[in-house]
C-alpha cells in the first residue's frame, strides 16, 4: 500500500538565534516492508547526510546566521506490504541484539515495571510478550506511545529479552477540517526473538501493519526522535510540528 507524507516542523523565536544545530531523523530507509518510492527534506540551508550508529538517515542542519524562524520539512511516498515481522532493518551491517539490553535512562525498570515483568519471568516468548504488551496497554491507556513502548523495553530488559524505541507515522482513517487525513508521530517497539524482529503497537495492542511506516529505531525515544537540537539565543521557543498520511499516490 502507498502512502504519501507531509510532516513539517516551525520553530519561531522571540529573539533571533545565533546560532543552531538540529540532528533529523526524518528520512525513511528501505526495509523488508517498506520501500521509500521519493523523498525530499526541505531545510533552510544545506544540511549534512550521514548515517547514525542505529543505521538511520541523519540529517545534521547548522544554521549559523541570526534567525527568527526555522522550517524544516519532509515530503514523499512509502509502500509498504502486509508482512510483519522482519529479519533484518537495513542493508549493511546491523547492530548485533545484545546491544539493545543496555538499559538507558527512559527505559529504567522502576518498581512498578519490575513487578509487571516478574509476572511474565521465565516466559519468553512471541505470546507471552504480547500478553506483557496487553498488560501495558491496559494499565497506560492515558500515557503516550513513547511511554508505553519504554515500560514494554524495560520490561523486556528485565527477561533478558533484546528490545528497542522505533519512530514512525500511522495512518488512520480520521478525517481533519481540510478532508485530509491526519496522523501524529507515533512510536512503538520491536524485541527480538526467534532470529528476528517482533512487532508491538503498545498503543493499539497489535503488531505493526501497512499502516505502520518505520522511520527511525534506538535504544529509546532520545535515540529515534524525528528532530533534537541546540541553539544559541533565541529567547522562548514555539513549535508547531504537523504530519499528514494520505493514502495512494499524490501529486
């Protein structure tokens, strides 16, 4: 299935900036179940392309002229196919799963974490893990995706299952003023078992779908976030960050 994406983000100033760097995670990659059809990222100023130890497109944008407003967007067209479960991210060499044990600071067990994922010790399997995402889904339904996809990762530590943080978008069928489609950032999480990537949608309580379009993946949210920055001056910041999912090919 084809899906077309806007995600566009303003930040403005009430003094001008002297100076700024932003770190972008806003370009997809191919994977098994998802192919990027065009992609552009729009910057003020050219911006680096590199890749980051997770195997993400990085994007390092300086500005080092005063400014009053910074605009950063991105524009293109995914496929993606019904398959859910994948064996591998990227091309090249990945991080080997062990690595995704390291605990980081928003993947802390805490007491309450820690008496959930002792419910489900010794347990360590596809199903059992859904039933702990379940268990999540249940107790965080006010949360965020970001807060559930840490508790379900520090449980999962806590078994001695590798686990990590994916940035992405979701499209859901929701109509906005303008008749468009519309769909925040969304978050999830992925832990291995069985020689490959398992999907969990804490949220919705299901494995990924077509719907589900990867962007970037980390140990945690600081690690995939869409954008992460310093600056400069610049006074108090605004920012209005929008994302759109179409479905089909737009123009």
């Amino acid at each position: 299935m084809k899906f077309s994406i806007r995600h566009e983000f303003k930040y403005t100033y009430d003094s001008p900036v002297r100076l700024s760097t932003q770190y972008l995670r806003l370009t997809p990659r191919d994977t098994v179940r998802q192919k990027v059809v065009c992609w552009d990222l729009e910057t003020p100023g050219q911006a680096l392309q590199t890749t980051d130890g997770y195997g993400n497109v990085l994007h390092v944008l300086t500005i080092d002229k005063p400014a009053s407003e910074i605009v950063v967007r991105a524009v293109g067209t995914v496929e993606t196919a019904p398959r859910v479960d994948e064996p591998s991210d990227f091309t090249g060499a990945p991080l080997s799963p062990l690595f995704f044990l390291r605990p980081t600071a928003l993947t802390q067990l805490g007491p309450a974490r820690a008496e959930l994922a002792g419910q489900f010790r010794g347990r360590a399997s596809v199903d059992s893990l859904r039933e702990l995402a379940t268990a999540i889904h249940e107790k965080a339904a006010q949360g965020t995706a970001a807060d559930a996809a840490h508790a379900f990762i520090a449980c999962c530590h806590r078994l001695g299952v590798p686990a990590r943080y994916i940035s992405g978008y979701l499209y859901e069928a929701q109509l906005g003023p303008g008749g468009d489609e519309l769909v925040a950032m969304h978050a999830w999480a992925e832990a291995w078992l069985e020689d490959r990537w398992r999907s969990f949608d804490i949220v919705h309580d299901c494995p990924i779908g077509e719907a589900h379009i990867k962007l970037a993946v980390g140990a945690d949210y600081l690690d995939a976030c869409p954008v992460r920055g310093v600056r400069v001056g610049g006074g108090v910041e605004t920012l209005d960050a929008r994302a759109q999912v179409q479905a089909g090919w737009q123009q």
